[in-house]
C-alpha cells in the first residue's frame, strides 16, 4: 500500500485548472456535471483512504475493540509513518463525518420547515408568499417541487421579468440542481482541496438555469435584467444546497454571458485546449485515486485478515 494511500487526499489539486476553465469555456450543463463527478469521486476516495489510515491509529490505542492482530507490526508497515498519520486521522475522520452529518441535517431540516409553511396554501407548482423581504428559490421534494416567491420581489420585476424568473427557478427544479450542489457541498467538506469544485458549481449550476431560462422566454436580456435586479434587493436562499435566482456569485459575470450569444454545447472539450488539458488532468486525477483508493482498500483488506487470528 505504501505512500499510494495518501494520493486520493492530495489528488484533488489536479482539478483546480479544470475549475477555473470550466467556467469560462464549457457549457454550463457539461461543467456542472464534470465538476460535481469529479469532485464525489474523489471525496469518496479520499475518505476511504483516511478511514484506512484510521484503522491503523485506531488499532494502536489501549483498549480499543479491534483484534489485536491489527496493530501487529506487519498492519503499521503497511502505512508509512503510522505513529503519527494514523492517530491523526482519528480526529480527522471524525471532524470530516460530523461536518457532513450537520450539513445533510440542516439542509433537509431547511427543507422540512419550509414545506410545512406552505402546508395551507394551494398545491400549484409556484408559492407566492406575502412578505417584505425580497427572495425566490426553488425548493425540490414533498409532494410536489415548488417554486417559493415573495411579493416584494415580484413588486420589482416587469412582467417579462417575472417569466424570467419562473422560467429559471423551473430549471433549477427540472434538472435537480439542488443534488449537484449538496454533492459538491460533502465533497468540500470530506476534502478541503475540493472547495474550488464547489465555487465553480455553485455558479455553473446558476449558469445552467441561466441559458434554459433564455430559452423558454427567447429574450436573454430579460432573463439578465432579472438577474440584475433581483441580486440587488435579495437576500439569496435559505441555504446553500437551494438554488435561487439571485443566489451568492459573480452575478455581472452572468449577467455579461447572457447579453452574449449562447454558448456552443459539447459533451468534450477539443484535447489540444487549455480546458482541453485541465479537463483530461482532473480525470486522470480522478482515475488515479480511484485506482490508488481501490488498491489501498484490497491491500488493507488482505493484511487484515491475514493478521486475524481464525
């Protein structure tokens, strides 16, 4: 096993290009996808690799419920440094599994009060709320995906606007965005390195209802106008993993790619590009700590049992 099962933990670096370049070059849909695969991958490799190396720092502590063949000196050879990575991954594994069990359980605990306000009102697909505070967001699951809207924010908007907005937050719905962005959210968190994926989903995934808004409405500078206006007087949505129109981002940036011309779809980026280069170095980043993950995990595997007494 050896210095390969550190590499998932390091690996991640290898997609920062791609991060970068998939903003300004890909297709927002084709970025959103590329992004949120590679970076689940490589969160899930690197957390099995730390939950590897705990298993040996785990074994060395007094009284501990493991068999004692795995702390044997042939189960710490099998990790370089076993003294002190495999007791540091202790805490570190745990700090990774608490921060993602209170992420998932304040996003569905967002989700459930929400739905619960809109208990009594009818069940159509757009939730028009009387209130001060200028917000919309879509808002997935219950019995029916919702779109949640504020007075005060449609007050602001001229008619062609507010189908803009519609238009937008349907996207959201329609592609399930909300899973991209909460993957992308764990991943960040089982694995910092993995933060710049999360930034650039969180404004792809924008991107994406962006275009198929302009789309369903035919007019880009409305859709862009709305934005506009919207991010001036909203507060964003109620939590990260809910996508909004006016959500937290380089709004100008959207707003100029909309007053452009549509970007071209491809599901691959030409080899011979720079996005082209980063895009085949995040997968073979991705490649090579799935590889190394799974390595670690057969080996791991086999030195254990061979070191359980029968």
């Amino acid at each position: 096993m050896g210095v390969f099962v550190f590499l998932p933990l390091v690996l991640p670096l290898t997609a920062w290009p791609i991060a970068r370049l998939a903003e300004q070059h890909l297709h927002p849909r084709t970025a959103t996808r590329l992004l949120t695969v590679v970076a689940a991958v490589m969160a899930l490799c690197s957390t099995l690799c730390l939950a590897l190396v705990m298993v040996v720092g785990t074994a060395q502590l007094p009284g501990n419920p493991l068999p004692d063949g795995w702390s044997d000196p042939e189960v710490r050879a099998a990790v370089p440094y076993d003294e002190v990575v495999g007791k540091a991954a202790i805490p570190a594994l745990c700090a990774v599994v608490a921060a993602s069990a209170r992420a998932l359980w304040r996003h569905g605990r967002v989700r459930r009060r929400a739905h619960r306000a809109l208990a009594g009102l009818p069940g159509t697909g757009v939730a028009v709320l009387p209130d001060d505070v200028p917000y919309a967001y879509a808002l997935p699951g219950g019995r029916r995906d919702r779109v949640v809207v504020s007075t005060a924010l449609l007050d602001c908007l001229e008619p062609g606007e507010r189908r803009a907005l519609f238009a937008h937050e349907r996207a959201h719905l329609a592609a399930g965005h909300h899973r991209f962005l909460l993957a992308v959210r764990l991943a960040a968190l089982a694995n910092p390195f993995l933060r710049p994926l999360r930034t650039a989903v969180s404004y792809t995934a924008e991107r994406w209802a962006d275009e198929a808004a302009a789309r369903a409405v035919g007019d880009r500078r409305a859709v862009a106008t709305a934005i506009g206006k919207a991010a001036l007087v909203s507060r964003g949505t109620p939590v990260a993993t809910l996508a909004g129109l006016a959500a937290p981002g380089p709004v100008p940036r959207r707003v100029a790619a909309l007053l452009g011309p549509a970007p071209a779809v491809r599901t691959w980026p030409p080899a011979f590009t720079s996005v082209g280069l980063a895009a085949w170095a995040a997968a073979a980043g991705t490649a090579v700590s799935a590889m190394s993950s799974a390595n670690a995990a057969v080996t791991m595997f086999l030195i254990l049992r061979a070191a359980t007494p029968i």
